[in-house]
C-alpha cells in the first residue's frame, strides 16, 4: 500500500536571506551529484518527486521545515545547482513569473539532450499537469509555484504548489513520469499539506471514472446542449447547483451560482475539437475549474454518474502520525532519510559549522515525530 504524506506549509512572507541562500546552492550541488553518482538521473528524479525525501532534503540545506518557501526556495535552489555542472537533469520553472517561462525553458532542455522531437510532447505535459492539479482537484488551492525536472532519457517529475488565501496555507503536488499510469486517475506521487477539507470535487479518484467519461462525451456536444442541460439540473436541484449539495451531506460548500461562470467559449472549442479523452478536455483553452464543475454536476444530477468529494491529500506527519493515521510512524524509513543525508552532508566537504546546523534541522523534525510516537 502507497500512503501520501503530508506536512504543515503555512504561507511566510519574505524572501530567503541571500547568504542563506547562496549556500543552499552550494551544498545542493554537492547533495544532488553524489545522488546522481550512487542512483543515477533517474534516481534523482524519483527522490525528487517523493515527499519525505523532497522535504528532507530541504530541511538538510538549512531551510524552514514548516513554510511555504520549503518548496520554492528549495527547487530554486535545485535548479540552479543543476546547472552547475552536467548531471543528467535539468530544471524549468519556478515560482510566479518563473513558471510562466517553462515551455521555453523545456525546449532549450530537450535541444540540450539532443531530444527535440520529445519538445512539444513534455511542453504538452507542463501544462495538463497543472490543469489536473486546479481543475480535476477542486480544493481551492491556486497554483503559483511550478517546477518541471527532465533527465536526459526524458523521464520527467514536477513539484508544484498552491496557495488557498483562506487559511493562508498551501498544498504541494509531486508527479513521477517513471511511476505514472494515468494523468486522470489517482497519478500523483504525492500531495501534500496541512488541510483535509471535508468538500473537494475529485475527479481524479477511481471513484468518479464514469463521470470523467460524461464530462467528456458532455463537453463534445457543445454550449447549446450543455445549457440545456444545467437548466434541467438546476430546476431539479431547486436552486444553484452548489446549493444543491449544500443540503446534502456536503459541507464546507462555496456557492458558485452555476452556470454564471461557465466558460462558452471553451465549450465551443470543445464542440470544434472533440476531445475523446479527459486529458484533452482539460488541455481545451479555457476549459477551467468551475466550467469542469457544471460538466461534473450534470453528470451527477442528470446521469446519476457517481462523483468523488474525497480529499486526495492526507492529515500525517512526514513519516506517519503518532496515533496511527494515516499509517504509524517508520521508523525505519526515518532512519534511511537520516543516513541517507547524514552520508551526503559528511561527503560535501561543507563547513562544519554549516554541517552540524543542518543534522540538526534535520534530525529536529525527525526526534519530534519520533517522542510523539
């Protein structure tokens, strides 16, 4: 059984100081070419993509174990040491207007391994993983933070995070080419944060596979239809469509006044494209949250199509959670993660000044998890 780990990012302002900075680099080049020496890009890329080690990692370059800007700062930080020297694995993106310059940057990465052909395929990849992580997962979380790593076979992992303004928190997704089965069902590696909402429409759970199929079919047969349709599920919800799970047994509901804010023009280019597959509706050209949501809702008010409301992210602490939930603490893990990067640090030749207050960031957070158990 796969568990997905969760950790408290609560949003920080600032910026992280230069001096620390500069040396996260700095030992970050260090960590990532004896990870590359010893597993190889492929290696790399999958730590990467995993929680408990993309985590750990920043907490040994000396960052904040518990803020938002572990992930930001962290895979800056890894980018920038990538490009250090050749390793087999290079980054793109990044946070805010960083992120915006990633199909760009794919394409220099691509023409570098020699790889062209493969361009616009991972350019293609960018983009529908963020339309999953904002339109399939509605839990509110905007993404501003988006890092895509490539290795030089074309394997591929993103990290890429979201803020909900609400509570001042954010979510981070991880996704693994070598790992991945289906963009639209259950594909993350990881997700991770400190919020379990009761009300998150999922429409990357098994669960809602015959609704996915509707929304698709839905979406293929145009605006017209589509109006038709959420008129019909609107008059039998008595009220907004939102509403009408509002007085069910859903909580925690924002009433979005459908179909005010469904996206025709998208609907348009759907009836011209006719996509035959949940991907491509997602990577329709407006094609965003709330327009998914009316195709989800009718597929369930109308088509009595099952939908998942399932939070896919889970309440632990890195390693487990003192009770149990979701998995008890492993401790074993934990001690990999330690010797693990107690072998990087020692063979990074860093200060030792440097050392000793990174083990102990590091093993900080692991002793907490461990006396709470």
């Amino acid at each position: 059984m796969v568990y997905r780990k969760a950790f408290d990012l609560p949003l920080h302002e600032g910026r992280a100081p230069r001096w620390l900075y500069e040396r996260m680099v700095k030992l970050a080049d260090c960590i990532l070419a004896i990870i590359v020496d010893e597993h190889g890009p492929l290696g790399l890329l999958g730590r990467i993509a995993d929680p408990l080690w993309f985590q750990a990692l920043a907490c040994v370059l000396g960052y904040d174990w518990d803020s938002s800007g572990t992930t930001t700062v962290t895979c800056a930080a890894i980018k920038e040491a990538l490009q250090k020297r050749d390793l087999g694995v290079r980054a793109c993106g990044g946070k805010g207007r960083a992120s915006r310059s990633t199909p760009q940057e794919i394409v220099s990465i691509c023409k570098l391994y020699g790889m062209e052909e493969r361009a616009q395929d991972l350019v293609k990849v960018s983009r529908l993983v963020a339309k999953v992580d904002t339109s399939a997962i509605q839990a509110g979380y905007q993404l501003y933070h988006h890092t895509f790593f490539i290795a030089e076979d074309g394997s591929w992992a993103v990290v890429q995070q979201g803020m909900r303004p609400e509570e001042k928190h954010a979510r981070r997704f991880h996704w693994l080419s070598t790992e991945l089965r289906s963009f639209c069902e259950e594909p993350h590696k990881g997700i991770v944060g400190d919020i379990v909402h009761s009300h998150v429409l999922n429409l990357v759970d098994k669960e809602s596979r015959e609704a996915r199929a509707i929304c698709v079919e839905l979406a293929g047969e145009g605006p017209q239809k589509v109006s038709r349709l959420i008129k019909a599920a609107t008059a039998r919800a008595r009220g907004p469509l939102d509403q009408w799970l509002q007085r069910h047994d859903v909580v925690d509901v924002e009433v979005y006044k459908l179909p005010r804010f469904v996206n025709w023009s998208a609907l348009e280019r759907a009836l011209q494209v006719k996509p035959t597959s949940f991907e491509g509706l997602l990577l329709i050209e407006g094609m965003g949250p709330l327009t998914v949501r009316s195709l989800a809702l009718i597929a369930d008010l109308i088509f009595g199509a099952k939908l998942s409301w399932r939070d896919p992210v889970k309440y632990s602490f890195a390693f487990g959670g003192k009770d149990g939930v979701p998995h008890p603490v492993d401790l074993k893990r934990m001690d990999e993660a330690i010797s693990f990067l107690e072998g990087a640090v020692d063979k990074a030749n860093i200060d030792w000044k440097e050392k000793r207050e990174a083990l102990r960031r590091l093993t900080g957070l692991v002793m907490r998890i461990h006396n709470s158990s």
